[in-house]
C-alpha cells in the first residue's frame, strides 16, 4: 500500500482529488484506488524543552546555563497526539511511503522526523507540489523523486531547529535572570534572527534621535546649444574645498565665490564628452514571497503576515502557486502553460490585467525562465486555474493583481532606451548632465504609474551634439537643501532589510560574501518574527504610515547585549553556512560544535553583566539589587531580587520597606540585625561573611553605639 503524508489536510484533500477513485474519507486519512493519504498539522513533533531533559531545568538557574542536551529529543504536541498515532499506524501497514510536505527547508523536515521518530525503514519518495491544481498535482505525482536526493536539506533544517534552540533556550535565560536581578520583572527574549532584527529598528532610533541636520548647496547651470538649451549639474573636482562627507557643497563662501566666477567668465563652454549608448532593461522577474510582501507592503501599506496570510489562501484556492518561495525564477517547462493562464487573465474581471493579457505575447521567453536557478521551489504565479475576481476579498484581489501584473511582464519586450551621457567644461569647471529617450516601453508599460519608475531628477531631454561642440553658458543657479534623517522602518521595509542584511553588516569582507545569500530567516518567517517583536512588547507602531518604534524594553535588551548578538554579521554568516548545508558543502555537526561554543562563550559574558537597576528601594545590603515586595509564610516582606546570591530581607511597613535601625559602621553597606549566638544574642552585619563585624548586645541596642552617659544614639542611617 503506497501512503501519502500531506504537510496539512487541505493539501492531502487536494492529493487524494487527483488519485483514481473511488475516495472515502476516515478518521486521519483519506482512502483512494491508489493508495491512502494522511497528513500532520505542520509539526506534529516538537523540540523538548529544557525541563524535559532534566526536570531541574524547569526553575530558570544561571548555575545550569548553558543547557546542552547531549540527544536532542522530539516530543509529540499534545494538539496533534490523535492524529500522530494515526500516521504512525498507517506508517506500519504501508510498504511504500511518498513525502508530500511542502517544497521547502521546513517542509522537509517535518515529515521526515515523523519518519525518523517512529523509525521508519520503508523506501519513502518525495513529491514536490509547487501548485495545488489538478494540472500540477498530477504532474508532481508522475515524477516522484527518491527522498534521500533531499537529506541536506534535512540537515539545514536540523542545523536551523537545533541552533535557534541552544540560543533561544540559553541566552534568553541568562539576560532575562540578569535583567531581573536588576530589578526589572520582564522576560528578554534572544533570537538568532530576531535579536539583530530588533536592533535594526533600535539603531535607526537613534540614528533619528542622534540627527542634526545640514545645509548643503546643489549647483546647476543652463547652457545654450546651437540645437537647444540644456541644464547642467556641477561636478566638484577631488580636491574641492568645501565640501561635505558625502561630496556635496556645504560652504556657503565658497558657492558664493564658485557663482561669481560662472557668471563673470566670459569665455565659451566645450562639450568635453558626449556619449550615447542603447540600453535594453529586461524584464522584471516574477515575485518571491519577500518580493510580494514589500511591494504590498509600498502599494496598500499592508502588513508581511497579511501578506502571507493571503497568498496561502490563494495558494489553497488553487489561484496562485506555492506562496513560501524565496525563488524569482520559473522552470522552462512550465512556458508552456503560458496561453491558458493569460488567456485566463484576459477574461478576467480587471480591466488592467484583462487589457494587459490582450497586449500579451506568449512566444516572448524572458530571463525568468532557467531551470538552473530552481530549487525546490519557484516564484509565486498565477495557477491554470480561471479566477473569478469577483468572489475574492479586497486583500486577495490586490495580491493576486500583483502576482499576476508580474507574470504578463515576462510576455512584453525588454524595456528599450538611448541614454546620453555629456561632460561640459566652463570656466575651468566640470558640469556633467545625462537624458534618457525611451524608444520602446515594453514591459515597464504595465508599471507606469509607479513613483519608482518615474525618471530620475537628473535626466531630462538633451539637444543633439557631438564632442567638441561649443556652447554659451546662460545662467547658474543654486538650490539650498537640508539633509533629512533617516526613515524609521515600517513592517514590509524591516523585512527587506532581514532580505538584504548584507547592507548592514559591519565586517566589510563579509558584507561582499554576503550579498548572494537570502539574507536572514526564512520567506515564512520574517513577518512572523516582526509581528512577534510587537506582540511581545518590544515594538509598537505609530503614524498613519505605521512606522516601528521600539520601546524601552528594545533598548534594555540590545544595550545589555555584545555585538555578536545585535549585529547581522554572525547571523548572516550562519544563514550561508545554512544554505551551503542544502547543498551538501557544509555539516550539521560542524555547525552545531560552532553554535554550542558560541553559546558557551556568551553564556559566561552574560553572568558578569550588569543592568541598570530597576526599583524605588536599592538594596542596602548588597547595593547590587532592589528590594521587592513578595509573599511569604507569614505575611508581606521586601527581599532582595539578586536572591539567593543576596539574602537581605525586611519587613514590610506599609507598602514600604523597614529600614534597618542600625547601619554597618564599618562597611557602610549593610545593616547591623540582632543575632542568637551560642554564647547568647550579638549584633552582626548582614553583608557576612564580606563585613565580619560584631558588637555585644546591651538590651537590644548594638553596645558599640551607646555614648558614656548610657543614652542610646542613631546610628548612621538610623
């Protein structure tokens, strides 16, 4: 019996749909004249937690850290017991088993420790579904493919499961005790990517809070050709006093003195280059998920988990392909399908999409189309299967318009134009000035009203001219601007930052390495970790726009952390790592020895830290901590939250601490308490055994304190 193992039930319903009759649906698993299909709900297994390794792990310890468990343990989720059992029995009828979790790193994984956790040694084939209609289902199902071909990608996933475990588990508990023993009642959540992600926003805060802004100076001339008039920018030379960080005019004496000389110089100006090139640009490539997310995120301000949200319900719908890609290539052998998606398209009720499809050429074959640039997945397009717009929410229809307007780009001609490029000399100065004449839209016809694809300030039209040609200068005028801060992050640009984390790493050496791997996380999820980063505190959104600001909490956890943990430089490194790992040239356990060491190595810096202290009443004792209010046995009482490195504790007064009567007179730092000796009661510090200092009792005052005339006196701080 060949068995199925769907990722979810609504991918084994669609499975079971394109296997011969007749199908009768049971309790778990669906029964068909080829075979059974099952499914799980996502990960039916879990990682264990620390206190299902040792039970002493469940009270949080800095003497336990770091937590390295010596086997990794999967636990059955409560949620999903039923139905595991269900799959492990099928597992034991089956002869022949075909994994059909999603095409991805964590799709992989998720059948197959199913596989491994009820020890399976039945041959197991793996079915790539990248679309979920009829055409593609059965497609997949006649090039079943040997599950080993994917076992590295299994062992990226394990890579990416286990490490985010030894840092998530350990480093979180090690800031959230130190933050707490300042003082603050809060959990500091430490995450391989969502802690450098946090910094990202924290760091730009300050950059904002830090900006001082400046005037600088943009010159312009206008000169006059005998076959038009053109307008000019300055060009500084290397040595040009001045001028800015940035190369821009910055001294107002010297534009002042720049603009003189223009306009009293009375020779003629030289065309010193002129340069005309074609340029062809070619089509834009089809969307991978971080893709659409940005792009949805500019257009209709939408957030990446909605985002997400929406095209996985596309994807269910059979509308769009599988949409948890960070692919924006095709396979060449699904041009074919070409005709019936845009005649689809062309009867749609849109008139862009309708009236673009019309304009459509499906002989074109893009850049898109490479098999070689395939993984186990490809971008996000239109299915064969006919939309009927008008049944889908206002959400659906903008992602499936942008899905589908960049899927009819690749059927429009490259984007043609002749670019200008001319040098003019003046009054020993240099101008430079560039024009564009667009000699075929092609594609870029379907984004014209974009902001983004509007020509840029310095292009403009230019007049005919030759190197050599003379011209005579006209006028010159200068703009005065001010420089801006940076913008703060919405969700859709933080997630093209963890896209594109090369941009912010520090190591220059690396930030180059870096450039080809798809930055930090995975396409599913980053806008699962920035919607976490706000549910827990950490950021809020503010503005029409909604702009992530972070909160005292955000910056608490990124001050009290090194750099190896707020930066991406590490982060970025072990994502290449990662992918190296799916293609064989990387370990697992390479890479686990790495992340264990690491893991000790900031283990033992975070002990030493210290926060700042978080409460009305520092404690007097140890001047490390502050007091608490807390229950116990008889009452109230104020403890100290270093506890039990610090014992200090005072009654309770009113939602006040009791102050101590007597101050240590030695160490200044502790109390003076009454204490029951063998040899009767004494007077000892409560900073023992640091301060050893004692003093007889004289009727329940320290004898130390008492003046000649047996009169009691206050003692410091008494």
């Amino acid at each position: 019996m060949r068995l199925f193992i769907a990722e979810k039930p609504s991918m084994g319903a669609e499975i079971a749909k394109c296997l011969p009759g007749p199908l009768i649906r049971r309790d778990g698993y669906i029964t068909t004249g080829a075979g059974i299909v099952t499914w799980g709900y996502g990960h039916i297994l879990r990682q264990a937690e620390p206190e299902e390794y040792d039970a002493r792990y469940g009270k949080w310890r800095l003497e336990d850290l770091p937590i390295i468990p010596a086997e990794w343990k999967l636990v059955i989720a409560e949620s999903s017991r039923k139905q595991f059992e269900i799959v492990r029995g099928l597992i034991e009828q089956a002869s022949e088993i075909v994994h059909a979790g999603d095409p991805d790193r964590e799709g992989q994984l998720l059948i197959d420790e199913v596989l491994d956790y009820v020890q399976n040694t039945k041959p197991v084939q793996r079915i790539l579904l990248h679309a979920l209609d009829e055409k593609s289902i059965k497609k997949a199902i006649a090039n079943l493919r040997d599950n080993r071909d994917f076992s590295n990608l299994k062992q990226s996933a394990l890579a990416r499961s286990r490490a985010d475990w030894l840092i998530g588990m350990n480093l979180s508990r090690v800031y959230t005790l130190a933050a707490q023993q300042a003082g603050h009642r809060v959990t500091l959540p430490v995450g391989r990517v969502k802690t450098p992600t946090l910094a990202l926003v924290v760091r730009r805060e300050r950059e904002i809070a830090n900006f001082k802004p400046a005037d600088y100076f943009t010159v312009k001339a206008d000169f006059k050709h005998e076959n038009g008039l053109f307008t000019a920018y300055w060009k500084p030379a290397e040595a040009q006093p001045g001028l800015d960080s940035e190369g821009r005019l910055a001294d107002k004496t010297i534009l002042e003195a720049l603009t003189g000389k223009l306009s009293g110089a009375a020779e003629a100006a030289r065309i010193a280059a002129c340069d005309t090139a074609e340029k062809r640009e070619p089509q834009r490539l089809p969307l991978s998920l971080s893709a659409l997310q940005v792009i949805a995120g500019k257009r209709y301000g939408y957030n990446p988990q909605n985002v997400l949200d929406t095209a996985q319900k596309l994807y269910e719908k059979k509308l769009t392909s599988y949409p948890r890609s960070d692919c924006d290539f095709l396979p060449e052998s699904q041009h074919s399908d070409a005709g019936v998606i845009v005649g689809n398209l062309q009867a749609i009720a849109q008139p862009e999409l309708a009236g673009w499809s019309a304009g459509a050429d499906t002989a074109i074959r893009s850049r898109a189309w490479n098999d070689k640039k395939i993984t186990a997945h490809h971008a996000i397009i239109p299915t064969v299967e006919p939309c009927d717009f008008s049944r889908l929410s206002d959400m659906e229809k903008h992602i499936y318009f942008l899905i589908a307007q960049a899927y009819l780009a690749q059927f429009y001609p490259v984007h043609l134009y002749s670019q200008t490029k001319i040098e003019v000399t003046y009054a020993g100065e240099t101008f430079t000035a560039s024009g564009r004449i667009v000699r075929e839209a092609g594609w870029k016809a379907l984004y014209a009203a974009e902001a983004e694809e509007k020509k840029e300030e310095e292009e403009s039209l230019l007049p005919v001219m030759a190197e050599g040609d003379p011209a005579d200068f006209v006028q010159v005028t200068a703009d005065k601007k001010t420089t801006r801060p940076p913008l703060r992050f919405t969700a859709a640009t933080l997630l093209a930052a963890m896209k594109e984390i090369h941009k912010y790493v520090k190591n220059p050496e690396l930030k180059k390495q870096l450039k080809d791997v798809s930055g930090i996380g995975t396409e599913a999820t980053r806008a699962t970790m920035i919607k976490e980063l706000g549910q827990r505190g950490f950021l809020k959104e503010e503005g029409k726009k909604r702009y992530l600001v972070p909160t005292d909490f955000a910056y608490l956890l990124i001050d009290a952390l090194p750099d190896d943990l707020t930066y991406p430089d590490s982060t970025a490194l072990w994502e290449r790592i990662l992918y190296d790992m799916t293609n064989g040239q990387a370990s697992l356990s390479g890479f686990l020895a790495q992340q264990i060491q690491f893991t000790q190595s900031i283990c033992r810096t975070a002990a030493r830290i210290s926060f700042p202290l978080q409460g009305e009443h520092p404690c007097p004792q140890c001047g490390q901590g502050v007091l608490q209010l807390k229950k116990g046995r008889n009452g109230n009482f104020w403890g100290c939250s270093r506890y039990p490195a610090c014992k200090a504790s005072y009654d309770d007064q009113n939602g006040q601490p009791q102050k101590p009567k007597y101050s240590c007179p030695r160490c200044k730092q502790g109390a003076l308490q009454l204490i029951n000796g063998k040899n009767g009661a004494f007077w000892g510090c409560t900073r023992y055994p640091s301060c050893r200092v004692t003093f007889n009792d004289n009727q329940g005052v320290p004898a130390a304190l008492l003046p000649p005339d047996g009169k009691t006196r206050e003692a410091d701080g008494g």
